[in-house]
C-alpha cells in the first residue's frame, strides 16, 4: 500500500538516513532511551485553525524562541508505548488505542487540545511504517514517545494558543538483561507524587519532575526505585514513579490501589486486573496502608509484590527500604503470580499466547 497517498501526511523521506550496518550495531546494544530512529511526526495545533501541518519528516532539533510556553509552565504531556516484530516478521503494538484515550483526557486536564484518537493512532502507524527497519528483533521493542506541548511565544499565564504535536522512536533492548530481576523499593516520606485535584492522572511532564528528587533519594538509599503515599495522610500505598502495584496475598487474591484522581491509569495495570480475573484470582481495587504491607510481608500473609508498566512490563519487588527499617517480599525474589503474569501479557504481547481480548493490532 502507498502509504504516501492514502493518508493526510505529508512524507519527506529523511536523505541522512543511518547506513544499514551502523544501525545494526546501534541495535545490538541500544540501551533506553539513547538511540533515536530517522524520522519524526509532527502536527501543529493553532487557536481558531485546529490541527495542521501533518508532516513525517527527518527528526531534527526545534527552534524555540526563550519565550516558548512550555519552558516557563510545563503545559506537557506524553504517552509510552512500543512496536514489536512479531515471529512471523509482522508488526504488533499492544492497545494503542487506549493510548490514544488517555493522551486526549491527559490533555484535558492540561487545558490542551485533544487529538481525536484516528489522528494519534495514524501519526504512531505512519512513524512506525516508515521506521521499521529500526525495529530490534526478538526481545527487544521500539519505544514510541508521543508528546504534545505549548509552543506560543508568550509569557502570560493562560493555556498556549499554539501546539506542537511530535512522536519519535527509540530502539529499546530487553528492559532486563538476563532476565528480570526483583527490585528494591525505597518509601518516600517527605515528598508525594500527587495530591487530590492535583495532575496525578494525567501523563505530564511535571508529575515526573515533581518525583525526581524522591528518586534520587532512592538511588542514594541503594534502592532501584521510590513508591510514594498517598499526600494527605502519608498512608496508603498509590504508585511508583512511573509504575503502578500490585500485591498478590496468600489465598491468590490480588490488590492494586485504586485510581481516583492521584494514580496514573495504567494500561498494563488495567490488562493485569483483566489477565488475572481471567486465571480466576479474585482482584481488588482498594486502598492498602503502608503498614498493612509490612505487617503482611512479615506474617507471610503478603506473598507477591510485582510493579508493572510499558517499559518493564511487570517487575517483582523484592525489599521495601523505609526510615523505619526494612522489609522483604516472600523469598525476595518474586513468586509463581508474578512469573505467570508476566509471561501471559509478554506473550500475548509477542504473539505466542492467544489474545482472546483482541489486545493486539497489527501495524
Ligand atoms: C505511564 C505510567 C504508568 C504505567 O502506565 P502504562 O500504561 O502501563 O505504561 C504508571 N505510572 C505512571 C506515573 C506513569 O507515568
């Protein structure tokens, strides 16, 4: 199909294309987030005008004038997903769709224009299609990076009459080299997340600057990551920075915290809630105290702890460091649920396991 035709983009083939044998040995070992493809997608958004410009072009830096919105307010945001090279050399994306609904409502919070879906999903599809070549094979994924932010050259404090919308690609290797490995969280106690009323659900740029330094402070704790509180009472246990929860207790029950405003709706923790409803498990969205978790790590009555998103997919934990000593998750090194899960989703994900709910679209 001449993709060039059919679609509302208009496609300028990038003429300083990475050779064939330097891109192989970028993807040998790419890393995340390091290597970037040739091309990006970009649209404009204008007050009065609406979206324009559709344009798959070379990927090149911006011009931005010192003014530019988005430097001095933050009006930003983004999603994560990723491109597989499926068995049969096909290529898959895991429910981009739901991508597409939460960028619009993340707009929404974010006083921005919502990119209709069909745009989104066509603007991934055409950076995909002509990137493919940049598609590691077996284990490895290309990571997909849409983002929109305030471009108008303006200081005063209103939402930006003017928006840019990009994608770029990122050649990601296996998240975990040699298989995944328990992580080690450290409890932040002085800084929160998200607050009610606050962004917490909305995928910006400014939520992860706020958890920045709560994640230094984990990394200075000889922790992988931080898992925050809740912010007005110091509780319950809401997310990672970048990654929701999940607790597996010893009748094969499993507790996630529920969403309401101060968590990210993931789209890996809603599949999981599906995937274990599925394998029978009894599945709860409720609160659960930080104490509960300690009291329940060492009664045995807590026997899995796994984080989960796009880029790890799930991840069991393993140690939880806190001001108030440490604790350890069954044998410290995940469990049969989490193993189980993370199996079924990869595999639905990379087309070995049958995908009854149609999770999976073809590229
Ligand atoms: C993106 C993100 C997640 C995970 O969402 P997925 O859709 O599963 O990738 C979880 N928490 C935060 C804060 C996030 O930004």
């Amino acid at each position: 199909m001449d993709v060039e035709q059919k679609s509302r983009f208009t496609v300028n083939r990038s003429s300083q294309a990475v050779a064939a044998d330097q891109r192989a040995i970028l993807l040998a070992d790419p890393g995340f987030g390091r290597v970037f493809t040739d091309h990006m997608v970009t649209i404009r958004y204008t007050e009065g005008q609406g979206w324009h410009s559709h344009k798959v072009g070379p990927r090149e830096p911006f011009q931005m004038h010192p003014a530019c919105a988005v430097l001095h307010y933050a009006q930003e945001i983004f999603e994560g997903m990723k491109a597989y090279r499926l068995n049969d050399g096909q290529i898959a994306m895991f429910r981009p769709e739901e991508n597409a609904r939460r960028f619009m409502e993340s707009a929404e919070r974010m006083a921005m224009p919502a990119l209709p879906q069909d745009l989104f999903l066509e603007a991934v599809a055409e950076l995909v299609k002509i990137d493919a070549d940049w598609i590691p094979e077996g284990e490895g994924s290309l990571y997909l990076r849409p983002f929109l932010f305030a471009s108008e050259t303006f200081l005063g404090v209103r939402p930006s009459n003017e928006y840019i919308f990009c994608v770029i690609a990122s050649p990601a290797g296996a998240y975990f080299k040699g298989g995944s490995k328990a992580v080690t969280l450290w409890v932040s106690e002085h800084y929160s997340r998200a607050a009610r009323g606050g962004t917490g659900a909305a995928k910006c740029g400014g939520n992860y600057a706020a958890s920045l330094i709560a994640q230094k402070e984990a990394i200075g704790h000889g922790c992988d990551q931080v898992v925050f509180l809740d912010a007005a009472e110091n509780k319950w246990v809401e997310e990672l920075g970048g990654m929701n929860v999940f607790f597996v207790m010893d009748d094969g029950s499993l507790v996630t915290p529920p969403l309401g405003g101060t968590i990210l709706p993931g789209i890996t923790r809603a599949s999981i809630i599906d995937l274990a409803r599925a394998h029978g498990h009894d599945v709860r969205e409720e609160p659960y105290s930080f104490t509960q978790w300690r009291d329940d790590a060492a009664s045995g009555r807590l026997r899995e702890a796994f984080a989960c998103g796009t880029a790890a997919v799930v991840t069991a934990i393993g140690t939880v460091k806190s001001s108030g000593g440490d604790f350890t998750i069954g044998n410290g090194d995940g469990g049969i649920v989490t193993e189980k899960l993370r199996a079924q989703l990869t595999g639905i994900q990379r087309g070995t396991v049958t995908d009854p709910a149609g999770w999976v679209h073809i590229v």
